[in-house]
C-alpha cells in the first residue's frame, strides 16, 4: 500500500482515542484496501511478567470462523495412528522419516501435531521447532493420541496465542473480508480464553490495552473497560 492510502486511513482514526469494540471494526472498514484480503490481528497487552514461569499465558482457541487461512498440518506418529491423521487432512505424516527431512530443512507446514510416544524423535528438533513456534505441547492440544481430533481443529482455525516478552499477545482473528460480525466473534471467542488464562497471582487489572488492525493499515486502540462489559 502507497504512503499516500496510508496517510488517509491514518486521518480516519484518532490515535489518542480509545474506542468500543464496534467503533473500531467499523473504522478499520473504512480504511483503504491492499490489493490482497488483508490479515486482521489484535495486539493485548497483559499486565504479567512473562519472565515469572506461573504468569507466561499460553494457549490455543478454535475460532468459531477460522482465520480464513489454509492451514499445513505436519503429524509426528506411527501406525493406525498415521492413518488416523491423513483421514482428518493432515498435509504430511511420518516418524523418524519426517524427522530427518525436517533436520534437511524441510518446512513447508504451518503446524505440527506429535503422539505422545513420538515426543522423543520431534525433541531432537527443539531447536528448529521451538524458534518458530511450532514445537508441540500439551497444554495447546498439540500432544494428544486423538490424532484427529487435533488436526481437525487446526484445520478448521484453532489459534495459538502466548504472551511475548514485552507482555503483549498478538493473534491473528481472520480476514477484512469476514466483515465486522464475524471478526467481532472471533475476537470474542479469543478475548474469552485470553480471559479463562488469567494468572491466579496476577492482581488488577488484566487486560492493559488492546488494539486491532490489519496487514497494511495503522492500528486502532479499543477502549477495554467496554470489554469488560461485555462485548457481544
């Protein structure tokens, strides 16, 4: 996008203004398009401290809408097991075969799903796996001999969210073309395991600030004490 279309969708929206919910879709509607079907993204910010073990929010949600996006699903398992993952539309399954293509550089896949039995071959690819996100765990859903089951809800638009180092959460809720209902859904669904995922020894507020906006237009800052209202 031109610095020129930029700048008009800047002077769309205040900077300073923290709007609802609403407001903020509508805003992000009227900003100039790119010449592709833009990501829509939201930025939380918490108030933890990553660095404490017990406040590094982490977690993964199936958004009622997807996020309009073809999602390659890797699967570390053997047997019946492999089946099971190529049934549910898994892009590509192995065990030590994928292990090693994966090592050779191998990786066109956007996430992965391992049996519990196999987490001892995909360890070995800690450090190509864990930079990137993608190594799987139990807590996302991602260790699981429910094979299926997991590639399923992948496929169908289950995000991952964990808070960076500076505290914020970024997470990607789907395409402009959705439109604001259904992106205002997927925002809900996501805000409401954000919220489920509160650290016990975290104290006030929870949620700092939050913002949305999409791949190529500026951001839009959303008002929070509405949030807690309720959003839908």
């Amino acid at each position: 996008m031109s610095g020129k279309k930029y700048e008009i969708s800047m002077a769309k929206r205040d900077p300073e203004k923290r709007y609802s919910l609403d407001e903020a879709l509508s805003i992000l509607e009227t900003f100039e398009k790119a010449k592709f079907d833009e990501m829509v993204d939201v930025a939380i910010r918490l108030n933890v401290d990553p660095k404490q073990s017990d406040q590094a929010v982490r977690g993964a949600v199936a958004l009622p809408h997807g996020i309009g996006k073809t999602i390659r699903v890797a699967v570390f398992a053997k047997g019946e097991k492999q089946r099971e993952a190529r049934d549910a539309g898994a892009d590509i399954v192995g065990a030590e075969d994928l292990q090693e293509k994966i090592q050779g550089g191998f990786m066109e896949f956007d996430a992965v799903i391992a049996t519990p039995d196999m987490m001892g071959v995909v360890g070995k690819l800690g450090k190509i796996l864990g930079p990137r996100g993608l190594m799987p765990n139990p807590k996302l859903g991602t260790v699981t001999f429910d094979v299926a089951k997991a590639v399923s809800e992948v496929k169908a638009g289950k995000v991952e969210y964990r808070v960076e180092k500076a505290g914020i959460i970024h997470a990607p809720v789907g395409k402009r073309s959705f439109g604001a209902k259904k992106l205002k859904e997927n925002i809900a669904t996501l805000l409401d395991a954000v919220i489920k995922a509160k650290p016990a020894t975290v104290k006030g507020n929870y949620i700092k600030s939050m913002s949305i906006s999409a791949t190529m237009t500026p951001s839009v800052r959303i008002d929070v004490s509405s949030l807690q209202k309720g959003i839908l």
